[in-house]
C-alpha cells in the first residue's frame, strides 16, 4: 500500500501535546509570549539557546512540542498559532508556604536567559500542586491568596481542590493552589493542563475586547453618516446623485476595511471563550460551602467581555449590510434615470431620422427633376443633329414629347434604387 504523505502527522495529531503526569509536592510556572511569525521563530532559536547552555540536542525547525528535565526544573515548551507557552516544574517540600514569598518553579530558572524570552507576555501564573494531607495548608492559604477575592471549588469529580483569587501579585503572575487527594499523577498532569489552559485562554479572549472598542468608535461614526446619507439619498435631486454614490462607496470601503482588520481577532475570541467553556466543564468542578467556583466567575467577569465582542461583531456585520442595500437602492435609482435618459435620447434619434427621411425624401424629388431636365437637354441636341439627316421634328417638340417618359424613367429608376438599399 501506498501511504498518504500526511498519513503519519495526522494519526500523531491526536497525540499532540499529551498532559505529563505529575506528583504533589510539585510548583509549576506558566509563561505565555504573545509572538508573531519572526517572534516565534527567535522563541524557538531561544529554546535551542537553553538546550544548548545544559548539552542538549536542539529542537528541528518543524517542533511544535518540547518537553524536557534540565535537572534544577523540568520545561515544556509549546508553539500555538498566536503564542508560545513556557511551563516550569520543580519538585518543592511541605513547607512550600512556610516561607515570607512561596517557593516558585520560576526561581529555578536562569534569569538573564528567562528575561530574554521573544515576544509580548500575556500570562504569568504560578501553580502549587501539594497534597490534601499537607499540615495547615489552608491556615497558610491567605499568605498566597486574597481572601477577598478568593474562588474555591473541588474538581474532578469532587476528587481534587482548587483555589484561585484571579488576581496579579506583586511579581506579575497569578496564582493557583492544587490539593490533588486521591488523583493518580496522570489525572494531576490532566487536570493542571486544564487549568493552565483556562488562565490562558482567559487572557487570550480578552484580546478581542479592545479591538471591539476601538472598533465600537468607528462603527459609531459610520452610523452617523450612513443615516446623513439615508436622509440626503430621499430628498436628493438628480444632480446630487453622483456626489452621494461616491460618498457611498467611500463609506463601504471604510466598513469593510474595518471589518477585515478586526474578523479574525473577533473569530479568534469566539474560539478562545469557547475552549474556556470547554476546560471548565472538563475540570468537573462543584461547589463548596460559602465559596464561588470557577464557573461562575467566568460567567459573572466574562459575560460582559464576551457580548462586547460578540455586540460589536454583529454590528459590523449589520452595518455592512445596510451599506450594501443602501448603495444597492441608490444604484438602481441611478441606472433606472439613465435608462429613463437613455430612452429619451433614443426618441429624439427617431424623430431627428424621420426628419432625414423626409429631407432625403424631397432630395430626391429635387434630385429626379434635375436628372430629367439634364436628359432632356441630351435629347434636345440628339434632335438638332438628326434634323440634319432627316428628322421631321424640330429639337425643342422632340425634347418636350421625351420629357414624360424620361422623368417617369428616372423617378422609377430612383425608386429601384432606393427599395433595394432600404431592404438591405
């Protein structure tokens, strides 16, 4: 058999960024770059400058997908379409929280090289996975957490706890307690992943919302004259419909300029609230007494962001379609004047071609009278000539006894003609 040369990447695909097992006590820092085509490639080429530092093979120009123990930390690198994620775990003891700033697995990393990192950064979160058998974990929680802030919830089938305050701390990230219970490492590399995936497609949907107030502003604009242009197209007279139509086309090319610049960022956030919806509902999170889950933070905090975008989206659709129908409208009104025009060029044609006829007509009249009268004078010398052999009539009685037949000869010679063209 001969095998489809994509054959092997697409049965692979399903194995694409697998979640990695792992065991509480565990500190995990999550990094993630905004990058663009250039960016992406230097995040790769900085990713081979670390590999190289600890010997190292570097990764080939096609990895999407790096996972990798450099002794002090374990790193797993990871190219998306719009950003590249760093996640860094180091194994931590019990008292991970014993200290005045909490154990992070960024600590382990070299600092001058993680400064370097290409890119815009979008997300920083640090996540702890400890033990639920951990002493006074939750007596030591307010020292990492907000209180006032603080959303709880038990995930994974009621197996698992996590806690969140969804808030930036002093070093820049976010923060995340995992107690793990009874989850098996599998089920723990499964259930970080999701919650690493949630902060940051979070941050990635929220992308969407400037770009829909920007956007709001200039929507608002061509609002405004698309309904000057409404008001100006009912009482406009036939001289101001060039100047309209153009302002028209003006307008829809600004819209739709508009709308090409901003459709894949609102595409792109659709998505991303989307996979946020998604790892919610995979992370089988339920209530505990007196605290709000996950769940209904997003919902209660991203709602708004969500419509904005969604709000704006359709906006731009509806105004582009408005625009369509109006210069549509003004189009037909314009082609229906110059069909109008056009037809009343066409009868003042007819009746200027009638008045050629006629005038054709009376040339020709006058055109069968001098041909006869030029004949006649030829059979006025033919009859002076033939006096001298004979002839019995004078030249003036055989010019004036000829002039009915060669006039009738002429003017039905004419009219010969002039049938054979017209039928032509």
């Amino acid at each position: 058999m001969i095998d489809h040369l994509q054959r092997l990447a697409l049965h692979n695909e399903v194995h694409a960024r697998p979640p990695e097992p792992m065991q509480a006590p565990l500190a995990i820092s999550r990094v993630v770059m905004w990058v663009d085509r250039a960016s992406a490639q230097a995040s790769r080429d900085h990713l081979a400058q670390l590999l190289h530092d600890h010997h190292l093979p570097a990764p080939d120009a096609h990895t999407t997908h790096v996972r990798m123990d450099l002794g002090a930390f374990r790193l797993r690198w990871e190219l998306h379409t719009e950003f590249v994620s760093w996640t860094f775990m180091r194994s931590t003891g019990g008292d991970v929280f014993s200290h005045v700033e909490p154990m992070t697995a960024i600590q382990g990393v070299p600092h001058k090289w993680l400064s370097q990192l290409p890119g815009e950064c979008l997300a920083r979160l640090h996540v702890w996975l400890l033990p639920s058998s951990t002493q006074d974990i939750h007596a030591d929680m307010h020292r990492v957490l907000h209180d006032d802030t603080l959303v709880a919830s038990t995930v994974a089938e009621g197996h698992g706890e996590v806690y969140t305050d969804f808030q930036l701390h002093p070093d820049g990230f976010s923060r995340m307690v995992l107690l793990t219970g009874s989850l098996t490492p599998r089920r723990q590399g499964r259930l970080v992943q999701q919650l690493l995936e949630i902060e940051t497609y979070r941050m990635a949907a929220l992308l969407g919302v400037p770009a829909a107030r920007e956007a709001s502003q200039v929507l608002a604009d061509a609002e405004r004259e698309l309904a000057e242009l409404a008001h100006a197209i009912r009482h406009a007279k036939r001289a101001d419909e060039a100047g309209l139509l153009d302002r028209l086309t003006r307008l829809a090319g600004e819209v739709e300029g508009q709308y090409a610049a901003t459709h894949s960022r609102f595409s792109a956030t659709r998505a991303y609230f989307e996979l946020v919806d998604r790892r919610i509902r995979d992370i089988a999170e339920s209530r505990m007494p007196g605290m709000q889950t996950i769940a209904e933070f997003m919902e209660r905090r991203l709602s708004p962001a969500r419509s904005t975008c969604d709000w704006a989206s359709r906006r731009q659709n509806a105004l582009s379609e408005r625009v369509s129908r109006m210069s549509n409208l003004l189009r037909t009104r314009v082609d229906f004047e110059q069909q109008q025009s056009s037809q009343a060029l066409l009868t003042t044609m007819n009746q200027r071609q009638d008045l050629q006829l006629k005038l054709q007509s009376t040339v020709e009249g006058l055109s069968v009278a001098a041909i006869t009268y030029y004949f006649t004078g030829l059979v006025s010398y033919l009859a002076k000539g033939a006096e001298k052999i004979g002839w019995p009539y004078s030249s003036d009685v055989t010019a004036a006894c000829a002039l009915p037949f060669v006039g009738l000869v002429v003017w039905w010679s004419m009219r010969r003609l002039h049938n054979k063209v017209f039928k032509k």
